[in-house]
C-alpha cells in the first residue's frame, strides 16, 4: 500500500487541490438566486399548482410555447425550465453542485473508458489525469458566473456539455465490445435524443463525433456499423427537430448574422485565437504532469499513430467547428457560457492531440530501438507539479476560486444574498399589492449578477419577474430614491 501511495503521490496532489478549490465555490453558490430567464422558462411550471395543471402538463406547455414562440431546443427548454427556485429561493444553490456535479462524473466516465478499459491505466493515473483536467477546467473558465451560479444559461451550455462527453464515452464503449453493445446503445441513443434538443454548439460537434465513429466502425467491422449509424440517425432528427423549429424564425427575425463562408473562415481564426488567449502556465503545467501518462497509455495500444500532422488539424477543425454556430446566427463568438464549453473541449483536445504525437514519437523510437531514460517520467512529473503552483499562485486571485474568495471577503456575495431573499419575501407576499417598489441592489458581484430588476417596469427581467411571482408590475428604486 505504501508503494501504491508513494507512486500516485501526484494524482494525491491533485485531487486534494480540486476538493479543497471547490469550497469557495460551494459557499459562494449558497448565495445564489434565480432571475430574468429562469423566471421566464419556469413561470407556467411556478403556477401550475394554481392554475389546476400538474407539473408535467406545465412543462410540455413551456416547451410547446418556445418552440413556437422562441427556440426550437426542446431539452435545453425543459432543462432550463426546471431551475432549483421552483422548490425554494434556498434551493438555488444546488445550481454549482449539479454543474460540478456533471462536469466531475462526466469528466471520470470518459476518462475511464479511455485510460482503464482502453488503455489498461492505473486508478491513480485514472484519478490523477481527471482531478489535474477538472482543476484547470474549473478554474480558467472565461465565464465563471454563467459555468456554475446561473442555472438557465449554465445548465443550457455546460450540462449539454458534460452529456456530449457521456456520449463519446459510449460510443467508445460501442468500439471496445461491438459484439454486445447492451446498455451502451441504448444510453447513446437516449443521449442522442436529449442532445440534439439542446444547443445548437454541442449538437453539432455530436454529430460530428458520431459520424466519426461511423467512418471508424465502416473501416473497422462493417456489421457493426448499424450501431452508431443509429445514434448518428437520432442525433441528426433531434437536430433537425430543433433547428426547423418555427420559433428559430422569430428570434432570428431580431438578429443579424454572417454568411456561411464567413462564418466558417471567422470559426478558424477565432480557434486560432483562443488556443493562444487560453493558454497559461497551469495548462502548460497540465502538459507536463500527463507527459509520463501519455507515454505510457501510447504503450498499451497497437495504434501506429500516422499521420500526426493531419490528426492536430482534425482536433484544431473539431474546436473551430463549435464557433460556427453562434457566428452564422449572430455574427458573434457567443456568450461567456457558450465559450465555458469551448474552452473545456479545447483542454480534451489539446490532451488528446499531445498523446498523439507522443503515440507516434513512441513508436518511431520504438522502430529506432530507443527508450527515454528511466528517471525522466519522475523529472516531468516534478516539473508539472512545480510549474502548476507557480502557475497558480500568479493567477490565482483571476481563478475562479480566487473570485469566489474575493467576494466572500469583501461581503459583496452575502449582501447581494441578503437583498435577493428580502426581495423574495415581499415579492411572495400576497400583501404587497399587484404593483410592487423594491430596493435596488446594494451590490453586484460579478460571478451572482448579470442583469436583473430595472426602474422601468417593462425590461425582460421586470416583466419576467412580474410574471413570475404574479404580479402587475415589478420594479425597482434607482440608489437616489430608496
């Protein structure tokens, strides 16, 4: 056991600094509280009781009027209409434990699949590999607020995310034992299903991967081919489905987009972009740290590894794909949420694309007769760890957790609590009449605000919230009038 302990001392590391990077987090979602969108998406679902439906009823009524009236994306509406402040203003904070949630199961499924059913892999560089990847995941995310403290548009993007993840874990799994696909299947086919309704960034890109693994399967075993042909075929309808939706029409009447071409060739350049924007020294440190790893799981496969040029421009199109979407409706790279999950595929990719040309380095050296010295593995481990506290102690107070830290400090996340459930209380109190006056904000922390009651009663979010709780209007004192 000692012997266990002593060689898995980096993935120990690791994991404990993932956990304890968590709590600020946690304690800063305990102050979290739904607005503007999450009262729009949950509203009907909020009166259901009082207008004599049952929940469900409720919730097909919301997706039946956005898919009409707004958006075709059928799950992502469901998902986003059942936001925790339907069970309790306090419930809200489940919102950064179910993301942290998803992207930590999702992140170990996939992770397992590869590292130990595939690659035959330790549990402590099972372990090490997946804490090291959450870390620098959770904490460089360009849009912490819109990654965990906002269910509406965190669930949307994140969430559809981490099941895209669970999705290539199946398909995988498919390739690993085609002869009995099982459960596999039918969870990809499930996953499929809910994908394709969600947004337009990860339906894409699953649709991409899947014919991916149709292609390997055609070459591999053609009688299987069935299987992921399938899953792509769900994927393509439950795209379609939301992508012809009538009210994809109407929100795009109100926007002003690019041409397909320009669209596409803007994708690229913004790709380009992020992976030298995104780039830091705790990724870097990452790098390192899996080095050993890398070379390792590359020995355990009787892949050649050809073609490594052609392969790093595979993982580079697979990341500039995701900005199409959004670029060719809006003209846009999207909101912070949407590059959340940009970001966290370009981590995968960048990984995926080191072992790669690790794989092939290994077998050129392996054709040559060489072997990298004995000691090297430990040197880069040392060094990925060395580099990753340097690497965060200059960036920390710009990590997520370092933000999180900085409003608890400065009281800023407890006061914007405190106002938010004073606001609840007279906004569910019958009393305070159909038109209601509350105080306006006494602060605005970053990572808990992005807009929310105005002094002009007909914005979204007064209207939303109006709607929400029952009322005429609501609307809120400017500083100078309270």
């Amino acid at each position: 056991m000692g012997a266990k302990l002593k060689r898995n001392w980096p993935a120990a590391a690791l994991l404990g600094a993932l956990l304890l990077s968590v709590i600020p987090i946690l304690l800063v979602g305990d102050c979290a509280h739904p607005y503007g969108d999450d009262y729009a998406f949950s509203e009907w679902i909020h009166h259901a009781a009082a207008d004599g439906r049952t929940p469900l009823t409720a919730l097909l009524y919301t997706i039946k009027r956005y898919y009409f009236g707004w958006q075709g994306t059928y799950a992502g509406t469901a998902v986003m209409a059942l936001q925790p402040g339907l069970i309790s203003e306090g419930a809200y904070a489940l919102t950064p434990v179910v993301l942290l949630s998803a992207l930590s199961l999702s992140a170990l499924a996939l992770s397992h699949t590869l590292l130990r059913r595939w690659l035959g892999q330790g549990w402590g560089a099972w372990l090490g590999f997946t804490a090291g990847l959450l870390l620098v995941t959770v904490q460089f995310q360009p849009s912490p607020h819109q990654a965990f403290f906002w269910w509406n548009g965190s669930t949307y993007y994140t969430l559809f995310y981490c099941l895209t993840l669970l999705l290539a874990c199946c398909l995988i799994r498919l390739q690993l034992n085609p002869g009995r696909p099982g459960l596999w299947l039918v969870a990809a086919v499930m996953l499929a299903a809910i994908i394709g309704g969600g947004n337009y960034v990860s339906g894409l890109f699953a649709c991409l991967l899947t014919a991916g693994f149709v292609l390997l399967t055609l070459i591999r075993d053609k009688k299987k081919v069935w299987q992921p042909l399938l899953v792509e075929l769900v994927l393509i309808t439950g795209f379609l489905i939301n992508a012809l939706a009538p009210g994809n029409q109407v929100r795009q009447a109100s926007s002003e987009g690019m041409g397909p071409v320009r669209a596409v060739l803007r994708s690229l350049t913004l790709a380009g972009e992020d992976m030298v924007g995104w780039f830091n020294l705790p990724t870097l440190a990452l790098l390192i740290l899996l080095i050993p790893l890398l070379w390792r799981a590359a020995g355990g496969t009787g892949f050649s590894f050809p073609l490594p040029g052609v392969a790093t421009v595979v993982f580079f199109l697979a990341l500039a794909c995701q900005n199409a979407p959004h670029l060719y409706a809006l003209a846009a790279p999207g909101p912070g949420r949407l590059r959340n999950i940009v970001y966290d595929s370009y981590l995968w990719l960048a990984i995926l694309c080191l072992g790669y040309w690790l794989g092939w380095l290994r077998r050129r050296m392996e054709r040559q007769g060489r072997t990298p010295p004995p000691r090297l593995g430990r040197g880069l481990a040392a060094l990925g760890l060395a580099l990753g506290c340097i690497g965060f102690a200059l960036t920390l107070p710009n990590t997520t957790s370092g933000q999180c830290v900085r409003a608890l400090a400065d009281g800023s996340a407890r006061a914007y609590d405190a106002a938010i459930l004073e606001w609840d209380r007279i906004l569910s109190d019958p009393g305070s009449g159909p038109d209601v006056v509350v105080d306006a904000l006494p602060v605005r922390p970053p990572l808990l605000y992005a807009f929310n009651l105005e002094e002009i009663p007909d914005s979204f979010p007064n209207i939303a919230c109006a709607n929400y709780y029952g009322k005429n209007t609501v609307r809120a004192l400017p500083p100078n009038q309270q």
